[in-house]
C-alpha cells in the first residue's frame, strides 16, 4: 500500500494502482451508475494532455525530460493498455475535476514509473503543476468533450450515408412493385413500393447533411481559457499554439474559440447536436415502425415486403419469426430521444461561468453518438439489405382496395364515386365488377383508367381519355 495525501488529509492506495487520491476519493463519492466514464473522452483528455505538454515545452513552461515521460505515458494510455485504471463513474459532481484529475494522476504515475520513481512519489512527476500545467477542468473537460464527440460523429455520418445509399438500391429494386397507399392506416391510393423506399432515403439523407453541418459547430474550442474562459495562469504564447497542436494530434480542424468565456460556461452547441441525433432517431424510428407493419403476418397481416429471417421468435409458437430487429431500432430510439431530454435539462442548467452539469451532457451524448453508429450498421446489414418485395400480395390488396376509386373522382364526380364505393362494401364486389356492371364505361376505358402505373404520377389517371369523354360532352 501507498499513502497520499490532499487538502482533506491522508488515504491509502493499492501500490499497483496508477490512479491516485483524487480518484479514489471520487470513486467513493459517485458511485452511481455502474457505467465509467466513456473510453472516448478520456482517449480526448489525453491528447490535450500530449498538446499541452507539447506547447509547454516550447514555450519553456517544462524541462525537456518532463516532456518525453510524459508524452511516452500519453502514447501508453492511448493504446488501451491502462483502460482499467479509469475507474471512476460516468455521473459525478465537480464538473468533471474528477476525470480530469484521475486523468492527470494515471498519466503522472506511469511517467514516474517510467522514470525509475515509486507510484505517488509527485516530487517527480506532478498531476497538477507538470501534467496539468497552464490548464483547468474548466477548458479541458469541454474540449474533450467537442473532440469526442467529433471522433464518434466521423463514423455515424459514414454509416447513415450507407443506409441512405442502400435504401436507394431498395428504391431502385422496387421501383415496378404497384401496392395501396395507406393514409391513417386505411386504404387510399396506389403507390409503388420504390416510391416508399424513397422517401426513406430521402429522410435519411437530410439527417446525414445534418450531421456533415453540424460538426463544423462542435470545432470551436475554449482550450486555453482556463478556469472561466479569461485565460488566468497561462501564458498567453500558451494559448495561441496549444490549439494549434491539439489539431496536428487529433487530426481534427479545430479552431480557438472567439469568445473563450462563452465558450466555457454555455453548452448550447451540444443541445444543437443532440437535437439532430434525436431527428434521426425518429426518423429511424417510423421506418422501423413502418417495416414492421408492411412485413405483418405472414398470413393475418399486410405482408407486402417480407424482412430478413434473424433468429427464431417464440419460446412457444413454432415457426414465429418477429421483426425483431426494427425493434430493436425503436428502443435505441427512445435511448437517443430520452438522452436529448437529459442533455437538455443539464445544458439549460448552467450558472453564471460554469455549467457543472457537463458529466450528465457528455456520458448521454457519447452514448447517443455511439448506439447510434452500431445501430444504423445493424438496421442496414441485418434488415434493409435483405428485403424483399412480395409482388404477388401487393397485387392482391391493391386490387380489393378502394383507393383505386379515387382516380375515378375528375371522371364521374366525388357523390357517383362514393355510391360506387357503397356497392363495393356492401355487396362484396370488386371495383372492377361494381363499375362495368353500371355501364359508365367499357371495359378498355376502365383499364386505362384504372391502370396503378398512370396513378402514382401527378396529374389524372389516363388524361387523353379524360379530355376525350369530356369532349364528346
């Protein structure tokens, strides 16, 4: 065991662990959700860490043997190899001191380590005066923060392209598959199947120019503003070139922020991003929604598309297969939804020159960010890819339906068109039948009326036959 020593008094440490007081004692403070706090924002902090380290030296704020420990124990951490030592829960009070202390004490004691040094001995390597030199929480914690979240963002726009592309293969596919429209879940007029599957690819691709604009808002930085965006504690060479470096390290196009206070107290940009991760959401969620109804059955229900056989689907009905991917892309619906909600409220909830509420906005929207990149591959892969249209019952239901009368409205009037409608419901006819048998028209007018390919376009159905009978009148 080791001991160390704060503000508060002393306390004891497994001598195996990189973590120090700070951690511990907030270990024992949040012990909350279960969940740590996300891999992808400490991977964030780290690399200010290696930038600040960096612009330290060069503005000769640290020796040049602080420098290469330290950056060696960055480069560590980043692979993963002491992801065990971030122990601390997702949710915590401090606005996130805490992960950026436990941050500095890990980075500290394996650059200690490095150095020949016992864990804890910070006569050689400090968490605060060395690894967290010319920063705060306060400007580190919400560049993380932007810079996280851009790193998730890069792969959910290049998944939410994917499936736009591949629901317009569907589209395409589909384009000759004649079914009934459906308005409030009742019949009305026809459609093709391809025409549906466009306009799912249509939604899908305002949310991924959405998600390219929106991240252009997340790479403003308030790195260099320190404890309220004033710049207090760090030389001002500091603050032109660490910005500079964090962009060389992350590869990210980062910018200062203009207004360094603004930057540090409002979180506004993120209820932005959040807002358009929960559009599609719900975007995903009513073509989840409508797949589930178009694959109803197989027998008792609509039928028209058929979805991709996944796994078995009752511990007790033989045969059942549910849909049960769409619906899994319904609750990570309500999840992205519900966490806009939280990111909402903690962002609304800030006070003055800081907002502590940031470890709620940041554990909600990296998660939002990362179910929903998992999510559109598995909708993509598991379901939409494997579609397949059944012609034979779009057919059926199109032919039985009453939607097919509306095209008869500039031709006979909205009253003859409703008693026709009558004489189908009551007397069990078809539509075909319930017209000839009245005589209005011969059985070739009907057909080019009636013919679904002329009424999914704009204008009336058979036009030239419409201004021909017009005229004989």
């Amino acid at each position: 065991m080791r001991q160390e020593e704060d503000l508060l008094g002393a306390i004891e440490l497994d001598d195996t662990a990189y973590y120090g007081i700070n951690t511990l004692r907030a270990v024992k403070n949040f012990n909350l959700t279960g969940r740590r706090v996300n891999i992808e924002l400490i991977k964030a902090i780290v690399q200010i860490k290696q930038a600040a380290i960096i612009t330290n030296y060069g503005i000769d704020n640290i020796s040049e043997d602080k420098k290469e420990v330290i950056l060696k124990a960055c480069q560590e951490i980043f692979t993963g190899k002491f992801d065990g030592e971030f122990i601390l829960d997702a949710l915590q009070g401090g606005a996130g001191t805490s992960t950026n202390m436990m941050v500095n004490e890990v980075i500290a004691n394996r650059a200690i380590e490095l150095l020949g040094g016992q864990k804890g001995d910070y006569s050689i390597i400090h968490p605060n005066e060395d690894v967290n030199a010319s920063q705060s929480t306060n400007d580190v914690y919400p560049t993380a923060v932007r810079i996280a979240a851009l790193k998730l963002l890069i792969p959910l726009s290049e998944e939410v392209a994917k499936l736009q592309e591949e629901l317009q293969v569907k589209e395409r596919e589909f384009a000759n598959y004649l079914k009934l429209g459906r308005t409030q879940l009742q019949d009305a007029v026809p459609i093709t199947l391809g025409q549906e599957f466009s306009a799912y690819a249509e939604t899908i691709s305002r949310d991924r120019w959405r998600l390219f604009k929106v991240a252009e808002r997340l790479k403003q930085v308030n790195l260099g503003g320190t404890a309220v965006g004033t710049g207090l504690n760090a030389p001002r060479k500091y603050i032109f070139k660490v910005v500079k470096e964090l962009r060389n390290i992350t590869g990210l196009n980062l910018a200062h922020a203009e207004n360094m206070i603004d930057n540090t107290q409002n979180l506004d940009v993120f209820v932005e991003v959040s807002g358009l991760l929960k559009a599609l959401a719900v975007n995903l969620n009513k073509i989840a929604n409508d797949l589930r109804l178009l694959s109803s059955g197989p027998r008792g229900g609509i039928a028209e598309i058929k979805l991709p056989k996944v796994q078995v689907g009752s511990s007790i009905m033989p045969g059942k297969v549910n849909p049960v991917i769409p619906e899994a892309i319904n609750q990570l619906a309500f999840l992205v939804i519900s966490n806009d909600q939280a990111i909402t409220l903690a962002a609304q909830s800030g006070q003055l020159e800081l907002n502590v509420m940031i470890p709620l906005l940041a554990d909600k929207l990296l998660e939002s960010l990362t179910v929903l990149k998992r999510g559109v591959k598995i909708f993509r892969e598991r379901c939409i890819e494997g579609i397949e249209a059944n012609k034979e019952r779009c057919e059926e239901l199109l032919e039985d339906s009453l939607g097919l009368l509306t095209a008869l409205n500039p031709y006979l009037g909205y009253k003859l068109t409703t008693e026709i409608a009558k004489d189908v419901l009551n007397k069990g006819k078809k539509v075909r039948e319930s017209i000839l048998d009245r005589g209005i028209f011969s059985e070739e007018e009907l057909n080019q009326i009636l013919r679904p390919s002329q009424m999914t376009h704009p204008g009336i159905a058979a036009e030239k036959l419409y201004n021909t009978l017009k005229a004989r009148k």
